[in-house]
C-alpha cells in the first residue's frame, strides 16, 4: 500500500467514525467523511453490491480524486471499507477520475479509471492529459497493473482530445471479450462515445465511434453506460453545457438517455429515442449493473455542479447517491422504479381514500416524516370542471417548505425548494411536462433526511432533489386550487 493510500485510510478511519448516524441520510449513500461526487465501480461481486466514488476524505470540497468503497447485501444498507485508489503513481498524481469494475476469469476483481497527470505547454501554461488505467483486487485491496496507462492518446481516433477522453464504463460481452465505452471530444468540441476491446481487461483495441453528439446535447458527454435491455440498446450520458429544449433538457449539466439499435457490423448505435434520465435539480453521472437476478440498477450522484454551494456548511460529509433505481424500457421510453428491496423497510402503513380538497390547504393525521415512502394518486373531484392546481408540501414547519405542484391545463410538474432554508440563489426550481391527462396522476414521494425523489406515473419520469432543511420540520400538506380528490398511502421507512 502506497503511502498516500494508508494516509487517506487513516485519516478517513479517525474522521468518519465521528460523524454520528442520524446526521446522515438512513439508506442513501454518503462519503464516510469528506467530499463525494460520481458513483464508479457499480458492480456485484462475491456475493455483495460494491460501489465505489470519487472522493476526497480532507474536505468537503472537489480536490485530488481518491475512490471510496462501500458494499451491501440490499443496495440500502451500506457498510463502509477503506479507501480503493489514491492518485500516488506518476501517471495518476492529479487524480484517480471516474471508471467502473467488473469480475476476471481468475475470480478477482478488476477496477478501470481515468489517470489524470498534467503537461506543459510551450506559453508555460499546464493542462490535463486523461488516460485509462487498471487496477485488481480482492474487493478490498487493489493494485495497479504494472503496464499503465493501458489506454492513451495513441488510442484515440482521429481528431479526438486527450485532454477530455474519461469515464470508462466496463462490461463483458457474450462472445467472452470485455468491452468498454469512453467519454471523448472531438475535433468539433462536441461529444462523443468510444467504444473499446479487450481479451483479458487489460491489453485494449479501439473497436469505433459507437455514438455522436454532433452538437446537439450540451458538449462533452461524460459518465457513459451502455447495456442492452428490453429488447433495445441504451445509452446513458452526461452531456456538459446543455441548453434547453422545452421541459425535456434543462440548462447546464443533464443528463440524457438514447434508445436504440446497435448495427453489429459497423458498432455503432442507430438512436430511435432520445429524453432526459431524471427531470429534477440534482442528478448527474448515473452507472448501473445487472444484478444477479438479470434487473438493471442504476444509481446517480444526487447533486449538480451548477448548485454545490446548497449544502449543509456544517457537514462534515458533502453530497449523497440517488436511491437505487430498477431500470425498464417500455414503448421507446426509459423507466425507473425504486429497488424492491425498499419495501422491507416499510413500515405503519397509513391509507386515506378519495379525500376531497376543495380551495384550500389540509393536512391528514399521521401523514409526516422525513424519511417515507408516500404514493398518491390524485384525479378531479369533477371531470367537467377540473381543478387549476394541486401542491404537496413536505419538510414543512411554520417557516419552511419544499413544494411539488401539479398544473392539469399545462401537464406540468414543478419542484420548488426556494423556501427549504437555502440563503443561496442557486437553481430551485424544475418543471417537466407529464405524459397523459388530467384524470389521474400517480406519484411515489421518497425522502431520506436530506433529499427527495419523485417517481411520476409508475416510473416514467423521476424528479431528484437535495434538501438541508432542519429535521425538525416534518410537515406534510395538501392545497387545491379547484377541487380535487387524492388517495394517500405513506410508510415509515425503517
């Protein structure tokens, strides 16, 4: 073990351990102490879901990349284990970035990243260089392979950066060999996807240019994943730069997934379908696995760089992961349902049925918390005469809220979290358009301490976003402008 490796170990073993359980959401994950952006190395190995995360244990800052490790039976309770990677080799000292991990023949596991190191320029200026790099392990320590970088600038197809060239998600492919698609920036300063070969995991070819952004989402694509599923093809990205179009891409950093078809000669993807993967503010560098039961999980990094200065300034731990989502495909489009495994930890069950709201704001007895699992479905007490608008507010007291409405005219679901304590004009708000009509509206509300989730219409759209209201406000309440009747049933869980 490198020095700067027992350093983070040590440091992160003394820090974590005092950062107390309930200052911490119950089933998402936190960095055991420090900073925490995307999720790397999603994968099920030896019998346990592993993940691991770009990570500095010293502040609750961005800085010099390490990778954090956590494991779990049930994607909802997560046991902390000692720090994977820190950037201690030449080829790696600016950071050990994004990658993911997957299973040897040999039965060890075998994680990939981005190395980043710096080069001067001949005006004296410096800049990044991203290559890929390897390292394996026993699911707790890992060693870096003697020959990296094992992709660099060499590797790369005409016209592409080795400046933005990251983010290797790895799989094996049904004819034996491991493959695994890149980040990359073309000559046009869009995005595009790599896709790469190899034997053994870590001697690699350049099989082609598997997808382009051709200036239309955002800039660099960053964070791809790439699975069959339902019948189709799935891209999944992280385009920089995005501007919007409508309710479906928000500005800045998005996230995008394309449904389609992959040409098996050429290897490269035929889009037919092309949506946002989650609808709210805080959602970026989504990576999934399939597990053994053949679901495909994805897990995010609940958080966005345009809004890191909404944070608890009191923390010691900074930014969590999304909730574990079961991914479908059905009629062109991506669905996202919470892990099943989350209805073990539901708890006293509280249902009300066709409560009418008429022109005013009620609350409903036992319907608080912040940590739950609430279902509604809301439709028109009268079909003729629908109702203007519908709100639920949850982390609410006399002073704080945060509100999701519904608008039946404009088909259009807000976030708003301006008055949930934040002292900072950063992005509050996110709207998008919902599918169908005003009859009836499906949502499952999950909040965990310090975020909620919103699955909309059994999973068709998802809505993220982070919180830091204090605890103590627990309120949940109804308004309606118009009349309207909802089903309510809401689960502790524990």
């Amino acid at each position: 073990m490198s020095e700067m490796l027992e350093k983070a170990r040590k440091y992160e073993d003394e820090q974590g351990k005092q950062i107390k359980a309930e200052d911490r959401p119950v089933f998402h994950v936190s960095p055991y102490v420090g900073w925490m952006n995307d999720p790397n190395g999603f994968s099920y190995y030896r019998g346990e879901y592993h993940l691991f995360y770009q990570y500095h244990p010293y502040d609750t800052y961005w800085n010099s990349m390490h990778w954090g490790h956590v494991v779990s039976k049930d994607l909802l309770h997560w046991e902390y284990l000692p720090a994977a990677l820190a950037p201690d080799e030449e080829y790696d000292k600016i950071g050990c970035f994004s990658g993911s991990a997957t299973e040897l023949g040999d039965g060890r596991q075998l994680l990939i990243y981005t190395a980043v190191d710096q080069e001067k320029m001949e005006d004296g200026t410096v800049r990044d260089i991203q290559t890929q790099a390897v390292a394996v392990g026993d699911g707790k320590d890992y060693k870096k392979y003697e020959k990296n970088p094992v992709l660099t600038a060499k590797d790369l197809p005409e016209g592409a950066s080795k400046v933005d060239f990251r983010d290797p998600k790895i799989w094996k492919g049904k004819d034996g060999n491991f493959y695994c698609v890149i980040g990359s920036r073309p000559a046009d300063g869009s995005g595009q996807i790599l896709l790469y070969r190899s034997k053994d995991g870590f001697e690699w070819g350049f099989v082609s240019i598997l997808a382009e952004n051709k200036k239309r989402f955002g800039k660099m694509w960053e964070c791809p994943d790439f699975f069959e599923l339902d019948g189709k093809h799935v891209l999944l990205t992280s385009p920089q730069d995005m501007l919007p179009e409508g309710f479906e891409f928000h500005n800045g950093n998005g996230t995008l997934c394309i449904i389609g078809e992959m040409d098996k000669d050429t290897y490269t993807l035929k889009e037919q379908f092309t949506q946002s993967v989650d609808y709210g503010i805080d959602f970026y560098a989504m990576q999934t696995l399939e597990a053994p039961d053949g679901r495909r999980i994805m897990i995010g990094w609940m958080q966005n760089w345009d809004t890191l200065a909404h944070r608890d300034n009191d923390s010691k731990w900074f930014a969590q992961m999304s909730l574990p989502r079961e991914l479908s495909v059905k009629n062109g489009r991506l669905y996202q349902t919470p892990v099943k495994e989350l209805d073990a930890m539901r708890k006293n069950r509280v249902e009300y049925n066709n409560v009418v709201i008429n022109n005013d704001m009620i609350t409903l007895d036992k319907i608080e918390g912040r940590t739950i699992d609430m279902e509604l479905v809301i439709r028109p007490e009268d079909k003729g005469n629908v109702y203007k608008k519908i709100a639920l507010r949850f982390a609410q007291n006399e002073k704080f809220h945060t509100e999701l409405s519904f608008r039946p005219d404009e088909s259009v679901l807000k976030i708003d979290r301006k008055f949930s304590g934040s002292a900072r004009a950063l992005v509050h708000q996110r709207r998008c358009r919902v599918n169908g009509d005003a009859d009836k509206l499906k949502l499952r509300v999950i909040l965990d301490r310090f975020s909620a989730e919103i699955f909309i219409n059994d999973g068709e759209q998802v809505m993220s976003a982070v919180l830091f209201t204090e605890q103590e406000a627990k309120g949940i309440s109804f308004f309606a402008e118009g009349a309207a009747k909802i089903d309510v049933v809401k689960y502790d869980l524990v």
